[in-house]
C-alpha cells in the first residue's frame, strides 16, 4: 500500500495521510485532491512515508493528482516549512497561501497559460555610473555564488534602481532568474515600464494581489517553469516557486508593507533573506532609511553595507527642508500661510508641488498647543491614546486607563486637542486658497477603480496637474522633475505614538516624500508645519541625517529592550461576547508564566481597535532577548492554545509584530 501524506489548508499542525490507487504516483511536492469530510480540498504531498499510524481500513484514497501544475521542487517546500515553523502556523495554511486562488480550486478548467509575453527589442542602453554607483555594485557582486546578504543604503534620488538592474543583468546572463520585491503595488507600473524597457526581449511576470485569478496563476507557473526571468511583485511573490532563482532585491525593504498583517503573518523581507540563505544566493534590500533592524544587521557586519551618498543626476541636490511653525502660523483648514504663498509662487512659475497628508494609522494623542504637554502614561514609556467613543486615555502596552482632562495639566489651557487632517478637506482648501491651480487627490478613497492611480500620475507627469495631494501612496518610487516642492501635513501625531516604531516610520516617511522634490536641476524645498520645530526628529530630517537618527533610535531601543534588541510575540484574541477576549488571554498569560523559560509576559491589554466588525478585541505581548528561546516557548504556548483554547475567542500568533 502506498501512502502519500498530505498538507491540507486547515489551521492543524499534522498532515493527513491517504491511500494512493494502483497506477497513480505523487512524488512529494504534487498536488493533489482529496477528500476531506465532507468536502474535497487541494493539498501537497509533503512526505511519502512506507508506513500510516492509521489503520489501514480508516485510510482514504487520493482522488486524482492536479496534472497541469507541477510538483513543488524541495528547495520551494523548504522555504514554506521554514515559514510554517517560524511564524507557528500549520504547513498545509502556509502552502495554501502560496498557491494563488486558481491552484487552490477544486473544480476548474484546465491551465494552459500562453507563453509568456517579452517586451519589443529596442537597444536600452544604461547610464554611466557614478563612483558611489560603481563601487556599490561591485560590492553587490562579489557574492554571487554565495548567501551575501547586502543593505544598500542610499539617499533618494542616488540610483538604487540603475544597482539592482546591473544586479539582475549579471545573473540573467548566467541563465538564472531574478526575484524583485516592491512593497506597494501603486509603485508595480511605473517600475514594470522601466525593468522591461532596459530588458525588451526578456519575460518579465508581475505578481500582486490585485491581478486576476488567472494572471496570477499564469505568473506563479511562469516563474515556477522558469519561462519568466524576472518576477516583479509585491510580498506575496517571495513564496512563489522558482526554477532557478539567481538573486532577490527587495526595494524600500523598511516598508511596513512587507508584513502580512492577516493569515499567514510573515515578513516578506525576512523570509526573502531566509530564502537567499537557502538557495545560497545574494539578496540585496535598499532603502533610503533602513530598518533599525537591518541597519544594526549591518552595523554588526552581519549583512555588507553598501552607500550612496549622493545623487545620482547631475545638478541635483539634496532638498532644503525647513519646519514651517504652527504655533505662531496657525493653518487655516490645515494649510499655513507660508506653505500657501509656497504654493502660489510654484503655480506661478509653472512648476508641481505635492502636499503629503500623514494618515499612517498613528493613534491620536491629546496634547496641548500652548505648552506641548502630551498624554504620557505614568506606569509605562508610551502615550495615551485617546479613544473618543468611550471618552478615555488608555495605555495599549500596560492597560492604564484614564478620563481626558478638561484642561491641559501643566498650563491649565483649554488647547486640548489630537491632531488629524483628512485628504479631502485639504483639496478643497487647496483649491479656495488658489483657485487657479489645477488639483487632484491620491489616496485609498480616490483610486478604488481600476487604472484611476496610473491615471493621476500620467497626468501629473505630463505636466497637466500642478498640485498633487496624496498619502503615503505617494511617498516613495515616483519620480517627477517639475516637482519641486513638497509641504507636508499632520506628522505631529506620531512623535507622541503608543507605538515604539512610530518615529521610525515617520522619519522614513519624512524622508522619503522629501526625497520627490529637487531630482533634477531645479531645486526642491520641504517644508513641515508642525507645533514642534525644534523637536530632534525634524532635525535630522532638515540635515538629510539618517546614521544620527538611527543611532540615537538605536540606542534608545536598547535601552526600553526593543527590537532589534529583543524579540516580541503577540497573542491576539476576539470575541463577539464582552469580556471573553480578556479572560481568554489571561488564561493564558497564567500558562505562559508556567512555563519556566526566560520570556517576559505582559498583562492583556485592549487592542488599538478595540472593536471591529462587531468583535471585541485584546492582545498580549511577550519579550525574550533570544529569538531561539521565544521559538521553543511560543511551540510549547501554540500547543497549550490548541488545546485548552476558549471556544468562543478566535486567537492567532503574530511573531515579530509590526503594529504593538
């Protein structure tokens, strides 16, 4: 009797195993279907074991072996099982969320994905490299052959992209394939047309979650042939099968967007380096602000810092960026007098401005405009976050609770008040305030239908919208030479966050949205309103100072025990029954506690969205120094959970949290 043990999308850490028929054969990595209850479901063939522990008369048979997809090689089951491992999850769910929806189909038509198309040979030729350029590159390729894991930091507009382009040539032309990760799929188009116009003639697939079910597939079985060279894709591309895959660039590799924040909650940018590690191959992560947890890998020479200092085009420099006080200049529907006569003086000379609104989930913060005071937890080194509803201060990491004062604490003002700024109401403004420019808006709201983002940036880009108002959307990636002014709205709030990354996020954001204005001859200027112009942050933003602010972000870190310093897990839970959530969790504190390991075990706390969809939510947070201690204690959590888990509280681990 032949046994095939399958891996089935169920939240059970076991595989399952069948019978398979006389005459039929499933090498490990084939998938197949299979009854499951009262269903069917696709799976894997994980293992092929010479014996079952299940009586034989108890086995069910292999229905039939999915025939027009082929077998997953051993080097991509590795990667999954690592993934399954590491972020406690079954092997069965992780290999489901590699699969697109198409594969994972019981009942479909057949798959014959047409040849993969190649974009018309037309001669692109590269630019000359800069010194930096060249010795970052040099620096790239010394370890082809290898696992050579390297940051590339460079400053905006210094020529990241023309780095991983010569990167990808060299291992194109050793026949292998090229695996490059963006983090947003607003910046896919712009540097699809790119990659393809530098090399036409050469198959390039593009994998992201808002493609179609059968573009998607087609996409996976490209690169899983081998038919596609180079796969451009955002985080969900770096669990796709490769044929032969020569290296992984994951650009603004600090992007919170890499973390999947529902299922399968993995990090892009880890797993890519995990994968790299595997294959023996180099990966490259770029960013103009990298994560305080690659920027330490490197400090400590765990990864090669590579650096361009400068920027690449001729005659551009870097911005001027200058705080616009909003104390003494008090904005007039969130705009500033000095960033309107800004804006004016653009319109006037025929140049493009991008007024950025800070909307990046940072909770409010009640704080007072005459003297600065802010919500500040007495039992914690985290603010209190204001959740209007319920009309309290409240601590997300230690559970504080307090009523919102009347009147400012230190002064005794009547100022009182979160920050907030919507994109919308700042368009109108903009367009009373000039009504003679042309403005659009770019945020999640505006560009639901299909084309309407590609829409708005061609339009800028050809010079046909002077003002453009937008979101983190438009932080990064884009790069328009009329653009020359950059005002930026809202950033306050995160300076005083309940969570320990905000100023990490807001420093890059600052950054990278500053990084829009000036890349060509024309100079750019920044300018931030804020009621804190003298706070450091903005300091090191005005100085282009990135190694000062990770540094002193760094060492502070160090100091309160978080990553990169330490390793956090969180214990979600979620109950449509009041109160259940939290008992749930302390349940579980108790158990954790039990365990004897060296982890530090939070109290439960309410989650930053207490209430969703009709569930109330909590979360429990745990600390270790060592990422291997937290691995054997969360195995031996995962099983208590398991098996003495509430029945009415949905719960799920997140290991390496990005929003606390």
């Amino acid at each position: 009797m032949k046994i095939a043990r399958v891996a089935l999308d169920v939240p059970l850490e076991e595989a399952f195993d069948f019978v398979l028929p006389e005459g039929l054969d499933a090498p490990i990595g084939t998938l197949v279907v299979v009854p499951f209850g009262r269903s069917r479901k696709v799976g894997v063939v994980v293992e092929r074991p010479a014996r079952s522990a299940v009586a034989a008369e108890r086995l069910k048979p292999v229905e039939r072996i999915v025939d027009d997809v082929a077998p997953l090689a051993e080097r991509d089951l590795a990667v999954l099982r690592f993934c399954a491992s590491y972020y406690q999850r079954g092997l069965g769910e992780v290999i489901a969320a590699s699969l697109p929806p198409r594969l994972r189909q019981v009942r479909r038509r057949r798959l014959e994905p047409r040849a993969i198309a190649a974009a018309a040979q037309d001669r692109a030729s590269a630019p000359e490299l800069t010194g930096d350029q060249a010795t970052a590159l040099a620096a790239c390729l010394e370890g082809l052959d290898r696992f050579h894991p390297v940051l590339l930091y460079g400053v905006t507009g210094s020529g990241k992209t023309e780095i991983y382009l010569r990167l990808i040539e060299e291992v194109l032309g050793r026949g292998r394939q090229a695996l490059f990760l963006v983090p947003e799929i607003g910046l896919t188009p712009q540097l699809e047309a790119r990659v393809r116009h530098r090399f036409a003639g050469i198959p390039l697939a593009v994998a992201h979650s808002q493609l179609g079910q059968g573009e998607r597939a087609a996409a996976w079985l490209h690169a899983q042939s081998g038919a596609a060279r180079i796969v451009l894709g955002t985080r969900l591309a770096v669990l796709m099968p490769f044929r032969d895959l020569g290296t992984i660039i994951v650009d603004e590799e600090h992007d919170p967007s890499y973390k999947q924040q529902e299922g399968l909650r993995y990090s892009a940018r880890d797993v890519a380096v995990r994968r790299a590690q595997e294959l023996a191959i180099p990966v490259v992560l770029g960013s103009a602000t990298p994560s305080l947890e690659s920027y330490e890998n490197a400090r400590e020479g765990r990864y090669r810092l590579a650096m361009l200092a400068t920027r690449a085009a001729a005659g551009a420099a870097m911005p001027a960026v200058r705080t616009v006080d909003t104390r003494a200049d008090r904005p007039h529907e969130g705009l500033s007098f000095a960033l309107v006569r800004a804006l004016r003086e653009r319109v006037a000379r025929g140049e493009q401005s991008l007024v950025f609104v800070n909307r990046r989930g940072f909770s409010p913060v009640l704080f007072c405009r005459a003297c600065s005071w802010h919500s500040a937890c007495p039992r914690c080194t985290a603010n209190l976050v204001l959740h209007r509803k319920a009309a309290e201060l409240r601590c997300h990491h230690c559970g504080h609770r307090e009523r919102p004062p009347e009147r400012c604490p230190s002064c005794g003002a009547a100022e009182l008040a979160p920050v907030g700024q919507g994109t919308q109401r700042v368009e109108e403004a903009l367009r009373g305030a000039i009504p003679d420019a042309r403005v659009e808006r770019v945020d999640r709201d505006s560009t639901l239908r299909k084309g309407a983002l590609a829409g708005v940036l061609d339009r800028f880009g050809a010079g046909e919208v002077d003002v453009l108002v937008g979101t983190q959307m438009l932080a990064k990636g884009h790069d328009y030479p009329r653009l020359t002014l950059v005002g930026v709205l809202d950033s306050d709030s995160a300076l005083f966050s309940a969570d320990f990354r905000a100023a990490e996020r807001l420093f890059a954001q600052l950054v990278q949205v500053s990084g829009r204005a000036g890349r060509s001859e024309a100079p750019g200027e920044v300018l931030i309103q804020t009621d804190f112009p003298t706070h450091p942050l903005y300091a090191a933003v005005a100085r282009h100072d990135y190694e000062a602010f990770a540094r002193d972000a760094l060492e502070e870190r160090r100091l309160a025990g978080f990553p990169p310093f330490a390793h956090l897990a969180l214990l979600r839970g979620e109950s449509k029954k009041p109160g259940e959530p939290r008992a749930f969790l302390r349940d579980a504190a108790r158990a954790a506690r039990s365990f004897g390991t060296k982890v530090e075990v939070f109290d439960p706390v309410a989650a930053p969205l207490e209430r969703k969809a009709g569930f109330e939510r909590a979360q429990l947070l745990v600390r270790t120094a060592s990422r291997a201690t937290l691995q054997r204690f969360l195995r031996e959590w995962r099983t208590w959970l398991q098996d003495r888990g509430a029945r009415n509280v949905r719960w799920s681990l997140d290991v390496d949290p990005q929003e606390v």
